[in-house]
C-alpha cells in the first residue's frame, strides 16, 4: 500500500504543478507610451473646420466623431481630448444609403443633440464645419459667422469668444491648423454661382490667424493644406456617368455633349458651352453631385422644365425652350450651379495653388510642420492608396475614403488623414507615435436604405445637400 | 458600379476556418485508455480496442458490452490583440463524447466487433461582439464513426483485424462578416451535414505474456458536406451576399498509431504509444454556394482558404496498478505536438502544444461488470503569436495580425460500464 500512496502523490505533484503552471501571465504589460520626441501634448487643440471636427456624411455626430483625424492622434499619444459631442444621427442630418441596388442615398431628418454643452474649458477639438478663414478670426456664434445661421458655431464656441481666442486661452503646447477649406469649396460645389475668398485676402486672413497663434501660445504646430478639387467624388462621380449615359446619342449623331449655362447665365446657352463625352469622361468638365441628388441626371435627354418649375423661373423670360431635351441642346442647358467648365477649374486650380503657397510659406516662417494633404489626395486619385493592405482610392462610395457627402472622408478616411499627421509628426519632432491601422476603424457608409442608375450616377435624395456646410 | 462591393464581401467568406484539426479531434474513447494517457493500442485488451486496435478484440472470450460518456470542459483565452492585452475568454461549453463497443467471439479464432465513436465532436464558442468576430464566433462539429470489425487470431503471438467504417457528421460555422465601407456587420452561418465512409486495421503481436506490439491505422473519411448557408444582415445587402445551399468536401485525416505493452511486474503494466495524425494532406477548405452565381465565372460561388497544416504526432505513456481483485489504479501523460503553423492559428481553434496528465481507476462491481473513472488535465502550452497571417478586420486583403497570447486548458472526465458474459 506504500507504493501506492506514493504514486499517488507524485501524481498530485505533477498536477499541481501543471494547475499553477497554467497561469502564466508573464507579458501581461500595457504596451509603454509612445516616444513623443519633442512634441508636448499635455494640451493638444485642433483648430479647423469640418474636416477637424470630423464631419462626414453630411452631418457631425458622436459615433463618428471619435473618429476625427484629432482624436486618433490623441488616442495614439494618450492625450487629454474633449470634443463638442452630439448624439447621432447628428447635425444637420445625415445621409444615409437607403438601397444598395440601386444605390439610393436618403437624409435622416432626425436629429441629434449637443452632448456636453457643460465642458468647463473650451474643447480639444475646435473644428466649426462650415467656417471660413475671416470666422475663425471673428465670429463669435452663428449670428456673427459669415453665413449668419450655421448653428456649429453656438454648438462649439458656447458663447465663450471665437474659435481663436478659445484656442490661445487653453494655453495648446501641441496645436494642428487645417483651416481655409471652405474659402475655395463654396464656389466650387457651387458651381462657380458664390464668390470665394480672394486669393489676396486669404494670405492676410491666414497671416493673422497664423500670427496670432504664433505670438500668443508656445505650441508646437503642424499645419495641412488644400486639397484640390479633382480628387473629390462630389466632383467626379457624375460627369463620368452622364457620359456613359449620353454616348449612345453621340455616337448616333444625335447629339455633342451636354449643353451647360456659365457665368451666372440662367435659360439659352451659347452653342459652344458643351461638354462632350470626352471632356466628362477626362474631368475637364465637372458635374456636381447635387445634380443628382436635385433628381436632374434622370432627366437628361428629355425635354423637361423642371429646373425652371422649382426656381420659380419662367423658362421664356430666360430664352430656354423646355420641349428640347435637357442638357443636350443649348436651349435647354444644364445650370451653372452644377457644373465646373474648364475656366471654372482653372479658377478652383489656381485658387488652391495660391492658398497653399499661402500656407507653405507662413508655416515655413514659423517653423511649422506641414502636411501636404493636397500631394496626397492627387496620388491617391491618381493611383490610389494602400493603408494596412487595403487599397483605397477616390471613388465615391466604394473607394472607402470618401463619405456620402462626396467631400468628407468616411473613418477609415480619417484614419489615413490621422496618419499623415503622424508621420509629420514623427519626422518633425523626433517622435515615434505608433501609426492607427485604418483597416481596424469600422466602416461608416451609414445603412438607411442604396441606387446607382445603369449608368452608375448614384441616386440622392433632393434634399440630401440642401443644408450642407463645408 | 457598386458590382466591386458584393464582390468584396464574398472574397473573404470564412477565409479561415479549422473543422479537422486536432483541436476538434478526440482521442478519448473510454475511461480506461483515457487514464493510461491513451497509450492503448499496444494492448488493446477491452472492447475499446475496436476503435484503438481491431486485432485486439482477439483477446476477449465470449461477448463483451462496454458503453461510456467522455464529459470535456475547454477553457480559452485570448490576450490581443498586440499591443492591445485585453483578454478574451471562450464561452463554457461542456462536450459529452460517447462511446459504445461490443465484441463477441464466434469461433477460436475469430472475433467480431462492432462500436460507435465520435472522434471529432468539439467546437469554439466566442461572444458575438469580440475583437474576432470576423474570424470566428461559433464553430462546431459533431460526428458519429460506426465502426464493424472482424479480427482473426492467425497464431498465439500474432493477430490482425480489419474494418470498415460509416461516419455521419455535421458542422456549423458561425462568424461576422465586415461590410465596411458601410457601418454594418452581417451575420453569417453555415450548417451543413455529411457522410462519409473509411477503414481501419490493426496487428497486435505478443511474443510473451509480458510484453506486445500493436499497429493501428484509421483511414481518412472523405466526408461531402451539404447544407444551408444563412445570413443575418441589413436589408440593404439582400441578393448580395451568398446564401442558400451550400457544398464542401472535407476529410477527416488518416491516423496511425503504434503502441507497446509492458508487464514488469504480475500489478504493474506498463504502455507507450506514438499516434501519428496526417494533416498535412489538407491544405484547403473549399465552399461552393450552389445557387449564388459568382459575377465573374458565370459559375456557382466558390470560395476557397489554405489551412496549411503541418502533420503532428501525440507521444503517450500509461501505467495500470492492480491494487486487487476489486480494484485497478491507473495514471498517464501525454505530449501532443500541434498542426497549425504559428502564422496561421485563430481563434476557430485556439490550438497549441499540449500536454495530458491522466489519472483514473477501475472497481470490478460483480464477476462480470466493472466500472472506470478517469480524469485528464490537459495544458496547452502558453501560446504567444507574433507573425500572424490572419487579420482580425475583417476587410479583404487586410494587415491587421491576430497576434497575441492565447492559453487554453481543458478537464476531461470520463466513465465507462464493461459487461461481458
């Protein structure tokens, strides 16, 4: 029985030893905190517009926000960030796919709610959407922005003094200034019908936003640039589809192209204000989204007034004839609102071209870092973008990087952009922040219910850019 | 337009998923080769020797009914993925193996027998919102091996025996599919159920009352799948994701084992064995949706995902004290080399190395009936991956690695009833 006993043991033995053994944890430590070089972010302020706020889907919402390219850089650092919250579906109304065969994009008319209006500072993130250069300088709420009612202002600025009096009083030790976007994207999603900021003014503006920052915060700043139209599929997701859908009667003979009013005109076109299909498909003349999303891309070729119907123009007054086909005759044109003509291009090129040199040169004076977002988006639509392996490019919807609204990326856009900044960052002040893997931000096409017709123009809402700031 | 967008979606269809492998393998067919380690098939001398070496049947006179129930308790945890250590723990599930074997004598020679198994019979169970659930959320097989065997005695040293085998099987898989861009995950079950039908064999050689050799061989079983694949998602993605029947082949792989018996003492017997299992000749998982035409052949969807595994052996050592008349100790240890390539493991089946430590006994209740308990804790090696080629995203062509530390145990417990008359 001795023998036994002792086997028995042993064999306890071994168990216990393979019981305690099993609890090995010995790499159970939080990964260290990144090497941040140089680069202080025990205060770290974006200062922008939507692009910084984190605006997509033509709409600000909390789901999302926790996505904006400011509050990945602040998850990768471990900084302190408080952004102007609102519960989703947001403000003012987000886009949402309704069908996916067809794609159909709807605006949830519900609306979301400011989260926490109480923040005893001013946020982390200042990003206004719809801002101007001249509002971050002046305006104080939405009565003294430049549009006069963009309620982001109230929403992020609670009455406390404009966007750069906020930013200066949090005393920022790391800032990032992507700003004047909307200086130049209001004329061109219009089409060329609103002014944009003279290229003159915009350098005196930045100056003095960039002076002020400069002499009146000890932060460290990398500034962005302008991204240039071509790479936004607000502008080039349209053109290419209206000229799949027209090419038939082109190549019949029985029509040129489309036929497009410019420079404020209104009704009857000169003959030679036409894009052929070629021009479409090469992007020398841009059609907007909203000619889609107006329900107007249906009706070209047909001989319709509805242009005219919801404007409340009488069609003879302005010398258009609505019995010949809409976009392909000259008496019927397409309306300056929703086309870039090739001067009107050019104007945005040169707009942005200067804007930039602006930036260039004021963050060279100032020792600022800058991020070349404009170099990026124009390889990206060139060749596209490989982030984590998985290749993104520039077309609406199913490129990845852009959201429902054609000119606010999507998360994992936003991803990417937290990335440029990283590297920038990195390179600039010896840092070594780990860069965030795009591929594990959830996607954010939001599902309502999706149609693109045969030819691949998507089908949005009439009221889906109605109340859209930039 | 968005054509590319369905096509997205289907390319990653269980890009990766692990049904044969050793993970759901079970080798624990009765309570008393459980306690030896499952170093068995050198002896082969109960009437589980029909699923562990047929030509051991030779030794058992008359008629021979043995039934049990292996009770199995997995524990699975996942740390990851790096740098993030936020630990992820499976969901309890306990599985229930049964076996049955029945032997009978029916001249001097020649025995028969006849016994059912469930040789692979595990599955994974993870929370439905963990950080794989685009790898793996519910994966499970279930399997049932009848088993006919006939075995003749050519001399008193030497006997073989051969037999054939019909397998039953079903399989579910269940995991989230990523429909990024858009901010959705659809939900996306296979269930299918199969048959299939194999072989074994087995030589047992005794030269002495103390001592014996046995060889066992288990052929593969091709089983052919067929099923339903269902998907829960936004109604937007109806029509764009496959459902519907589906059709996948797969095998069940070829094991060999050879196994020795010692007796040093008249109390004391001593066994050793080395199983050999062929995985290698699997190397990928082939799902064909019959009614999901794939846009780009024009033919039914297939999907396809490498398994890559490498072949594995398990080393076992078992030892069996006859205390007396009425009562038999025993105890094991087992070492088992796993398949799965550190790049390639996930979570379907968080495998690694193991190791077996098996104790039970034996109580003769009356003349002719006796019961075996027995217990085995099973530790797999802490297994920590750093060059994985799984992503955990979920997105096509993604690199996000599963890498991170995965530790797993599991207690099995099992009972069996032997009668012979």
């Amino acid at each position: 029985m001795k023998k036994i006993n002792f086997s028995i043991i042993g064999i306890l033995i071994v168990f216990a030893v393979a019981f305690w053994s099993c609890e090995d944890r010995t790499d159970l430590t939080e990964p260290g905190a990144p090497s941040l070089g140089n680069a202080d972010f025990s205060t770290f302020v974006s200062f922008g517009n939507s692009l910084t706020a984190g605006y997509q889907n033509g709409a600000l919402y909390e789901s999302t926000q926790k996505y904006s390219f400011g509050n990945l850089i602040a998850q990768q650092v471990g900084a302190n960030y408080v952004q102007p919250l609102i519960s989703d579906p947001g403000i003012p109304g987000r886009l949402e796919v309704k069908s996916i065969e067809p794609f159909e994009v709807v605006t949830n008319t519900t609306l979301g709610q400011p989260k926490n209006t109480s923040y005893g500072k001013p946020y982390n993130n200042l990003g206004i959407p719809g801002a101007l250069l001249v509002d971050f300088l002046q305006a104080k709420d939405a009565s003294t922005s430049i549009s006069g009612d963009n309620i982001f202002f109230d929403i992020v600025l609670r009455g406390n003094g404009t966007e750069l009096e906020q930013a200066i009083s949090l005393k920022p030790t790391f800032m990032t200034l992507w700003v004047g976007n909307n200086d130049i994207l209001g004329y061109a999603t219009r089409g060329g019908t609103v002014p944009h900021t003279p290229t003159d003014l915009f350098a005196q503006l930045y100056g003095q936003l960039a002076g002020a920052i400069a002499t009146q915060t000890n932060a460290k700043v990398v500034v962005a640039n302008i991204p240039g139209v071509q790479a936004v599929p607000y502008f080039t997701t349209v053109g290419p589809g209206v000229a799949q859908a027209i090419k038939p009667a082109v190549d019949a003979g029985l029509a040129v192209g489309v036929f497009y009013n410019t420079n404020g005109q209104i009704g009857a076109t000169a003959p030679n204000n036409v894009a052929t299909v070629d021009a479409l498909v090469k992007g020398d003349v841009l059609l907007t989204l909203t000619l889609s999303s107006y329900g107007y891309t249906d009706l070209i070729g047909q001989p319709t007034g509805k242009f005219y119907r919801d404007n409340g123009i009488d069609p003879a007054l302005v010398g258009a004839d609505t019995t010949k086909p809409f976009g392909l005759h000259p008496a019927n044109p397409i309306p300056d609102a929703f086309v870039l003509d090739p001067a009107e291009i050019q104007e945005v090129n040169n707009t942005v071209e200067s804007f930039n040199q602006t930036i260039a040169g004021i963050a060279s004076a100032n020792g600022w870092a800058l991020v070349d977002v404009n170099a990026f988006f124009k390889q990206t639509a060139a060749n596209g973008y490989v982030a984590n392996g998985v290749k993104f490019t520039t077309q609406y919807v199913t490129g990845g990087l852009f959201s429902l609204d054609g000119v606010h990326p999507t998360s994992q856009g936003y991803a990417i952009i937290a990335n440029l900044f990283i590297d920038k960052i990195n390179e600039a002040f010896g840092a070594n922040i780990p860069k965030v893997n795009v591929t594990t931000i959830p996607g954010s096409l939001v599902l309502a219910k999706v149609s693109f017709d045969k030819y691949g123009i998507p089908k949005l809402d009439k009221n889906a850019f109605a109340n859209f700031p930039f | 337009m968005l054509k590319k967008i369905n096509v997205t979606i289907l390319g990653i269809l269980f890009a990766t998923t692990q049904l044969f492998a050793s993970g759901f393998q079970i080798n624990e067919h009765s309570a008393r080769a459980m306690a030896l380690g499952g170093a068995f098939t050198g002896l082969a001398n109960d009437p589980s020797a029909v699923y562990f070496n047929p030509a051991g049947i030779t030794q058992l006179s008359g008629t021979h009914l043995m039934a049990g129930v292996t009770l199995i308790v997995p524990k699975s945890t996942f740390r990851g993925p790096s740098p993030a250590i936020t630990e992820w723990e499976l969901e309890k599930q306990i599985f229930n193996p049964i076996n049955f074997y029945v032997t009978h004598q029916m001249s001097e020679k020649f025995h028969l027998g006849f016994s059912v198994n469930n040789p692979y019979g595990l599955g994974t169970k993870w929370p439905s919102d963990w950080v794989g659930k685009y790898m793996a959320v519910e994966t499970e097989i279930r399997t049932f091996y009848f088993n006919a065997v006939a075995a003749y005695e050519v001399s008193k040293q030497f006997s073989l025996g051969f037999g054939f085998t019909y397998a039953l099987g079903d399989v579910l898989i269940s995991r989230m599919q990523n429909l990024s861009p858009f901010n959705a995950d659809a939900e996306i079950s296979l269930e299918g159920n199969g048959s299939g039908a194999g072989f074994n064999f087995g030589l047992l050689f005794k030269p002495s009352e103390n001592f014996s050799i046995g060889a066992a061989y288990k052929s593969r079983v091709n089983f052919k799948f067929e099923g339903d694949a269902t998907v829960t998602a936004p109604k937007q993605f109806n029509g764009l994701i496959p459902t519907g029947k589906i059709e996948a082949p797969l095998t069940a792989p070829d094991v060999l084992s050879f196994g020795i018996g010692v007796k040093p003492s008249d109390n004391l017997t001593l066994s050793a064995d080395l199983q050999f299992t062929m995985w290698s000749t699997y190397d990928k998982l082939e799902i064909t949706f019959k009614d999901f035409v794939d846009s780009k052949t024009g033919k039914p969807m297939v999907t396809s995902s490498v398994r890559d595994y490498e072949d594995s052996f398990i080393g076992r050592f078992g030892a069996e004290y006859v205390v007396s008349s009425m009562m038999t100790l025993r105890a094991g240890f087992l070492y088992d080399k796993n398949p799965v390539k550190d790049e390639r493991v996930d979570p379907t089946l968080p495998d690694a190395d193991r190791l077996g430590f098996n104790a039970g006994l034996g109580i003769k209740l009356a003349d002719n009936l006796s019961l075996d308990l027995a217990y085995m804790f099973l530790r797999f090696s802490e297994r920590k991956i750093d060059n994985s080629l799984e992503s955990y995203s979920g997105i096509e062509d993604s690199v996000a690695p599963m890498n991170g530390v995965y530790n797993s145990v599991a207690h099995l417990f099992a009972v069996n009833l032997s009668v012979n008359f």
